[in-house]
C-alpha cells in the first residue's frame, strides 16, 4: 500500500500547550485523516499523520511554520495555490 504523509506542525509552549486555533486545526486534520482512510483505502492509499512541534524560539524566527499542513512534502497552501495567512 502506498503512504500519503501529512504533516501538521504547531507552536507548542514550555507546559506542552498550544493555542486554541491550533487545537481546532488538530481536530479537523485528525478528522480528515480518518475520512481519506476511508476514501483511499480502494486505491490501495494510505494517510499516515505526522505531528511535530514547533518550539517558541522556533516560532519567533518564523512564524508562519506554526499551524501549517504539509501533504507529501508540499505545503497545502502550494496544493491550493493559496498563500499562508497570519492572525496575532
């Protein structure tokens, strides 16, 4: 079977915690992961998640890396032809 891998990445503090929007982002990739599961299993495909954390120090030097999704090595944003946003 062959392996779609996606990758989510976030800020995560010194407590080990992250803010709320990142938290809804978790859900819902962990949500769509499930579903393509479901919807590649026939193609003979197969998601694999891949979280990893982003420390402050990181963040600070480029914060656009946190709460990203990375789907076989591309951003998401290059799939969509999109572009990152930002909020505070």
């Amino acid at each position: 079977m062959k392996t779609l891998n996606i990758l989510w990445q976030r800020l995560v503090d010194a407590s080990g915690s992250t803010c709320p929007r990142c938290e809804g982002t978790q859900q819902a990739v962990e949500q769509a992961v499930e579903r393509l599961k479901a919807a590649l299993a026939p193609l003979g495909v197969e998601p694999h998640l891949e979280t990893r954390e982003i420390t402050p120090d990181a963040f600070k030097a480029r914060p656009l890396e946190s709460n990203r999704i990375w789907i076989d090595g591309q951003p998401l944003e290059s799939w969509l032809n999109g572009a990152p946003g930002a909020s505070r």
